[in-house]
C-alpha cells in the first residue's frame, strides 16, 4: 500500500516476547507488547539507520533488532487505532521502549499527546527478497494501465466497534460517502475507516487538508 501523511506512541510495560536478535528476520505474527515514543524534529531530514533520509511525514518506525523493511502493524492499547508501519531506523535506547515511531504514526496512532503510550506490534511482513531478473522477450501487447485511485483513511482500529463510532462522528456529508473496511492482516483484523474516492492524489491531499482541519488525523492512501 502507497501511504502519505497528512497530518506516536508510549507507556511503562515489558515485552510480551523476548526481542529477537539485531537482524534476525522475525515470523510473520511475531508480537510484542510495551511502551512506544516518536520523534520528529530535529531528526526530520537526517540519514536514519537505513540509510535513507528521515521523513517524520511517513509512516515508519524505528526498532532495536527487527530488519529494516519490516512492516507491522501498531496497536495504540489505549484506543485500539492502529497503524501500518515500516522499519527503517534503529532505537529507542531509552529504557524499556519497544518502538519508536514517526511522527505522522503517532498521529494517526492518537498519542502525540501522550508522548509515551502502551503498544502491541504485530509483524505482518518481512523484507522483500532481491527480484530476479527474467530473460528478455518482446511483449505481443502493450500491458493494460491500471488507474490510479485514491481515498482518506481517517481512522483504523482492532474493533469494528470503534471504527463505526468513528464513522458516525465525521461531518454528515463526509459520514454518507465514508465506509467501514474490513482487511486481515498477518491474521489480525484490522476496521479502517476512508472516506471518498479520488482520480488525483492532488485533489485527495486537498479534501485530506479539510478533514485535518477539522481535527482528523487522515492519511491519503493508495489501495
């Protein structure tokens, strides 16, 4: 999924699983329950551990041992909103911390204000494997196109319940063109909650800015 943010997370607690050691590629389901934090600024724009440039508007997350391109799924214990994301740096290295999250994570995750709050991560992906490169041959058609469609996730949570509360709180003429969409994930059920269907990312960051306005915390995604 092709994510952008327009727009972290923290609590005292122990791992529910001993951490895997420095790169050890972890089995999809692997879990672990503990407290989170994010950074933003001044590390917007620096080289994270990766190698890549730091982009506190990303969805991404920084680990002690899980292998960069990881992806999980991050559970806020404290409201059920989730969030998918990539590992591409190293830490936190302040006590017990599991996870370290970017700042548009937390946002979407609802703990900007909290600074620290109790997560559970869910790995639902490993690094991609290098792609092998396939012998030349000349194509007998040109491939189909595939249009490029995009909506706003406004929210995402381990409960149907939740997600339907949320439905019902936007604006009246947000909540009639807004739906409630199931996904497993990893063998997780995650409710998100988009609103909208867009031919241009352009004209979905625009409405994404009103929905942000209003106090949203809304990603423009690509399904």
């Amino acid at each position: 999924m092709c994510v952008t943010a327009i727009l972290v997370v923290v609590t005292a607690g122990c791992a529910r699983l001993r951490p895997l050691p420095a790169g050890t590629r972890a089995p999809i389901g692997y879990e672990e329950t503990g407290p989170a934090s994010w950074y933003g600024n001044p590390y917007h724009g620096r080289r994270a551990a990766s190698g890549e440039v730091y982009d506190m508007n990303q969805m991404t997350a920084a680990h002690r041992t899980l292998p960069f391109d990881t992806w999980l799924v991050v559970e806020n214990l404290d409201n059920s909103r989730t969030a998918e994301v990539r590992i591409n740096d190293r830490g936190p290295f302040v006590g017990n911390r599991i996870l370290d999250l970017s700042y548009a994570a937390a946002r979407v995750l609802g703990a900007t204000g909290a600074g620290v709050i109790k997560v559970r991560l869910h790995v639902i992906a490993g690094p991609a494997p290098a792609p092998t490169v396939a012998p030349a041959s000349t194509p007998t058609s040109a491939p189909a196109v595939r249009e490029r469609v995009f909506t706003i996730q406004v929210g995402a949570f381990s409960t149907q319940e939740r997600a339907s509360a949320l439905q019902r709180q936007l604006p009246s003429a947000d909540a009639a063109v807004s739906s409630v969409q199931p996904a497993e994930i990893g063998g997780r059920m995650i409710y998100r909650v988009r609103v909208g269907r867009f031919t241009g990312r352009a004209e979905a960051e625009e409405y994404a800015r009103r929905l942000s306005a209003l106090g949203y915390a809304v990603i423009v995604v690509e399904p």
